[in-house]
C-alpha cells in the first residue's frame, strides 16, 4: 500500500478511536456521576420538579430538579429555616394504598439559602443535604413537594418520589476502604496545614499516594523504556512479515519475554490510581461539610466544627470547576508526559513525496501517535465538570510523573 494510503487510513483510525474513547468514556462518568455528566431532561410543558436521582444510597444527598419552561420568572415562597420543599414519608400498605406522613425539620445543620427564584427557561438543583440526617434516616419511599400559589390549575401542586435505600456490596467496600480513609486522611492531614486548607491537604496527599506507589511506577516506566528500545527491532519484524501478522505478533511476544517486558505493567499505576480519583471526587462532592459527612467520619474526627476545611487556594474555589486555567494547565502537563513515555524519532520511510516535488513529514498515527493527543484533551475536557480539589490531585499526580519519567529517561540503557 502506498504511504499516502497508509497515512488517510491512519488518519481514519484516529478519528474512529477518538469517538470511540469519548461514547465510552462519557457513559462510564454518567453512570458514575449522573449530576456532572447525566443526560439532561428534556423541555417540560410548564413548571416541574423531579429527583435527581430516584434511588438515593443511604449517606449520599436527596436533590430536586425544580424546573421553569415558562416565560417569566418564578418566584418561591419564603421557607427557611425549614427545607425549600415539603417532606414526606410514604408507607405502601399490603394492599397497595399509600399513607402520606408530612416529616418536619425546621433547621438544618448547615446555613439555610432562601431559594427567592428560579429564572424563566432554567432549572434549579435543590440540595437536601442540611436536612439529610433529620428527615431521611429510615429507608423507603419518599416525596417532596411544593405548592405554586401564582400558578392555577394542577400544576400548582408539584411533586417528585424517590427511594432511600441501603448501599450495596461494592458501594460499601468501596466505602470502607477508599472514600472513609481518604475523607479522615485529609482531615488529619488538614490539622497540620494553615487554617486547615483542603488544597494544600490534598498536594501533600497526592506525593503520599505517588510515593506509596513509586515502585510500581518505576517498574512501569523502566519497562516503556525498555519497549521505546525495542522499537527498531519490532519495526524489522513487521518488515520481516508483513502478510502474516499472526507470525509477527507471536515474534513480537517471544521478544519481549525475552527482554522481560510486560506490556500490562504500565497499565497497573494508571489503575490503582483511578479509585482514588473516583472517591476523591465523592468526597469533595459530599464530604467537604463536616455536618452532612456523619456517615463518612471516624469517631476521632466526630466533634469537628462546621467550616472546619478552607476550600480556597489561590483564588481557586476548590469545590467549583476551573472553566480555563486548570483545564489548559492539565492538557499541557499530560501532553509533555505522554510525549517523553512516547518519544521517538522520524524514520525515513515516513517521509512523503507530494507530486509536487517537496517533502513533508507525516508521521504514520500509531496507537502512541493517538494516545499522546487525545488522552491530554480528554483529561481538559473532563477538568471543566470536575472541582477544582480532583483537577489538582490529577495536576500535581501527573507533574510528579514527569520528574519520575525524567528521572528514568536519564538512566542508562
């Protein structure tokens, strides 16, 4: 095949891997943070609210959706201290008859925002953590309501249901050993840090982690090392049998057993470290309030005021999205660490002549080629929903990785 058609196929892969690995990669994220990156609803006919979630795991926060397809702006009634909707707890009898009980909290454990007013075509997220302890601490069936006296008609009474129910197998291992010892790790290492910065916990919580996993790491990273000198060989074998690529992968592994090279070692960091970015992200979501954290806090930490962690840093709101620096800043750094664990040079049979007469280069996109340009605009795009607490665990995790992978370039064959 000629190289020009070796280049557009190659063009073509990338592409097709690009939306395979983002269709793929946004079902994973709304399946496991359906308020980030969930489908949206569709336009309702006037005034609605709906749960956010229908099946709500004992320790997580009920919210409603309350939202206004109309023209004008709606304004709600006055309700602190109480919830911005009314509570109730319903007991579906043997005969499937319902018994509404109305549930009462005239104050939750954290300030109370007045919801005044929910503007025309927006939808508003109202969040029942303050009150998650005082009115949700039996599982079942639940409703929240709200009564619209400006609105005639039966959309003046507006409802929405939802279950409290007990956390399965997997959330409660994965409770038990990654969101609780993160959560109270943060805190004891907060107690050591000015007025308690949740940033500067979770800086010094990252070099934990990578030094915990500097072994691993450098075992992988040697063995990239080892694959990157390889290339030439493996070059010469897709030389040596290019109509039988059944031959030259069983070549290709007898290659590297003997180099002692595991092609899944690298992989191994890369995944220890995704649960803790998973329950770093439930932690800031849920946890960064001592008051709603009851269920997440060891008997130490118990006694903690509210507003005990800072959630600023630098200017940061950590508990927000960085819609520009952090997003750019993260693109940027895992761009130059998949360049150095990819860098290889041009080889003269990637050179192209165009009819012309000149030449250019155009570098056959290989799985590398790919990886080392998507995977940085994946993790940018994926930092403009995430707080700004997860996109610094990522920056200050992937800075270390490139003086680690400096360090290892540096070493002698």
């Amino acid at each position: 095949m000629p190289d020009a058609a070796k280049s557009k196929v190659s063009i073509l892969e990338f592409v097709a891997t690009f939306i395979i690995l983002y269709v793929v990669t946004n079902y994973a994220l709304a399946y496991l943070f359906p308020q980030q990156f969930g489908k949206k609803d569709a336009a309702f006919a006037v005034v609605t609210i709906s749960a956010q979630s229908k099946k709500v795991t004992v320790g997580n926060d009920p919210t409603i959706l309350l939202r206004n397809d109309t023209d004008k702006d709606l304004h709600l009634p006055k309700r602190c201290p109480q919830p911005p909707l009314d509570i109730s707890y319903i007991e579906v009898k043997s005969d499937g008859t319902e018994v509404l009980s109305d549930l009462m909290a005239n104050q939750g454990v954290l300030p109370c925002t007045e919801l005044a007013m929910v503007k025309a075509h927006a939808t508003e997220t109202v969040s029942l953590a303050s009150w998650k302890y005082a009115l949700f601490d039996r599982n079942g069936l639940y409703e929240a309501s709200l009564d619209l006296p400006e609105m005639s008609g039966s959309g003046s009474h507006l409802t929405a249901r939802f279950s409290i129910v007990e956390p399965g197998f997997f959330t409660k291992v994965f409770r038990t050993f990654v969101t609780k010892p993160l959560f109270n790790g943060l805190l004891f290492i907060a107690s050591f840090m000015p007025r308690h910065n949740l940033g500067l916990a979770i800086i010094v919580l990252t070099l934990v982690v990578k030094l915990l996993l500097l072994v691993p790491n450098q075992h992988a990273l040697e063995g990239q090392k080892k694959i990157q000198e390889l290339q030439p060989r493996l070059d010469e074998l897709k030389k040596k049998y290019p109509g039988d690529p059944k031959r030259a992968q069983e070549e290709t592994m007898k290659l590297w057993k003997e180099m002692k090279i595991n092609p899944l070692q690298s992989c191994l960091p890369m995944l220890l470290q995704f649960p803790i970015l998973i329950g770093l992200f439930y932690v800031i979501k849920d946890g960064v309030s001592i008051e709603t954290a009851r269920h997440m806090i060891y008997p130490l930490y118990s006694q903690l005021p509210q507003g005990y962690l800072a959630t600023v840093l630098f200017g940061f709101d950590l508990l927000k999205p960085s819609y520009v620096v952090f997003p750019v800043l993260l693109v940027v750094l895992q761009f130059i660490q998949m360049k150095m664990m990819m860098k290889k040079k041009k080889k003269p049979e990637e050179i192209i002549v165009q009819p012309a007469g000149k030449k250019s280069w155009v570098p056959e996109l290989d799985q590398q080629t790919v990886m080392m340009y998507i995977l940085p605009f994946m993790i940018g795009f994926f930092a403009l929903k995430f707080p700004v607490a997860v996109s610094l665990y990522w920056g200050v995790s992937t800075l270390f990785g490139i003086g680690q992978q400096w360090f290892v370039m540096k070493k002698k064959a």
